[in-house]
C-alpha cells in the first residue's frame, strides 16, 4: 500500500511538473507568435512552430537530397521509356547511375551489360546563354571525369537537372499530368584537366536535353564505337 500511495504521488508530482513545462513553453510560443518572430505550422497533428525542432526533425530530408532524388527520377522515367534499364549505384565513387543496353534473343529479353554511366548533378544554379547551359561544376568532379574519360573503357556522361529558382515549381501534379521541371542535359566531359581549385565553367548545347530518343542514340554510339 505505501509503494502505491508514493507511486501516485510521484506519478501526480512528475504530472504537475510536465503541465508547468508545457504552459510555459506554450507561453513562449504565444510571445513568438505574437512578436511575429515565427509562423504557424498548417498541420494539426503537432501544433508546434515551423521553425521548432520537432518540425526540423519532420522535415529531416535536406534540400540537397531532394534535388538527387529527383535527378534519380528524371533518369528513370527517361531511361524505362527508352526500353532501357539503369542500376543505382550504392557507393558514390563518380557514378550516380548505369545505364543498361537491352535487346532480344529468340524473342527474349536479354540484359546486354552496361552500356555507359551516369552522373548526375541537380541544381538550380544554371543559366542560358544563347544555345548552351551554362553551369559551374566543381574542378575535382570535373577532374575526375576527365581521368575516368582517359582511363576507362565505359563512357561516363554528365548529366545536369536544371531546376527552377523556386523549389515550389520543380513538380506541377495534377489528376491528369505530372510535371517535373526543368529538365536535364547531358554532357561528355573530356580534354584537359581545370587547374581551378573550386569550380570551372562548362557550357552544355541546349540540345542535349537527356530524352528516350537520346538514350537510344547514346546507346547506338556507344554500340558502334563513336562514344567512347
């Protein structure tokens, strides 16, 4: 009986402590609301500010991981309409995605290997200059491609999302339609190495837009030996 009656007693002390911490932390959070210093959550499940730590922990996915996983998007829809495949590939040492050649043998699909490899950049820091795109990559990414060019057999194209400014114009969804803007181009990086230390300024033709009619020709030039 006594364990029962301290273990009420303690279970109403932590209760009545518990209800303090949260009218003050209410009390808080009505000063911020009304100085203007934070904004309203629109969901009522938590009732917390959108600039609180538990929204930050909702809100775990950074920006930059949204923009790889819509590069990732990209490919994949453009690649399936091809009648391609493309793996993902786990462990980043230069390459984000392999894209897979596929024909048919005695009326059966057949994986063909790898046909060339992707790596895939998103950002929304591009501009358009006449017919290219003109976008600044870091020197030792640019570096690497221009190694792995030389020294490998599979090509590696660059492939570069150009998103809008506004994150809230990048997917437009509807019942009818989904659109993911803008769009990406694809470039073969070779020659020389950059001898910058941060960045170097590429220019990509605006008609490399990475399309299934692209896919197909790379895959073709790869085959016959003029993409290499």
């Amino acid at each position: 009986m006594v364990r029962s009656s301290l273990g009420v007693v303690g279970f109403r002390v932590v209760g009545i402590r518990r209800l303090f911490k949260m009218m003050y932390q209410l009390e808080q959070i009505a000063r911020s609301v009304a100085y203007g210093e934070i904004k309203w959550f629109r969901t009522i499940d938590s009732l917390v500010p959108d600039n609180s730590t538990e929204r930050r922990r909702k809100m775990a996915v950074s920006v930059q991981n949204i923009e790889e996983s819509l590069s990732v998007s990209y490919v994949s829809a453009v690649v399936a309409k091809a009648g391609a495949s493309f793996d993902i590939v786990s462990r980043d040492y230069g390459v984000d995605v392999c894209v897979r050649r596929i024909d048919k043998f005695n009326g059966i699909l057949m994986d063909m290997g790898v046909s060339f490899d992707l790596q895939l950049k998103s950002t929304t820091n591009w501009e358009i200059d006449g017919s290219y795109i003109v976008y600044d990559m870091e020197a030792d990414a640019y570096n690497k491609l221009i190694y792995r060019h030389n020294a490998s057999a599979t090509p590696c194209l660059l492939l570069v999302l150009c998103l809008p400014k506004d994150s809230n114009e990048w997917i437009c969804l509807s019942e009818d339609e989904l659109k993911l803007r803008k769009c990406g181009y694809y470039f073969y990086v070779h020659g020389e190495m950059t001898p910058n230390k941060r960045s170097t300024r590429i220019r990509i033709p605006r008609d490399n837009v990475l399309t299934p009619e692209a896919i197909k020709k790379l895959i073709d030039e790869v085959g016959s030996g003029v993409l290499r």
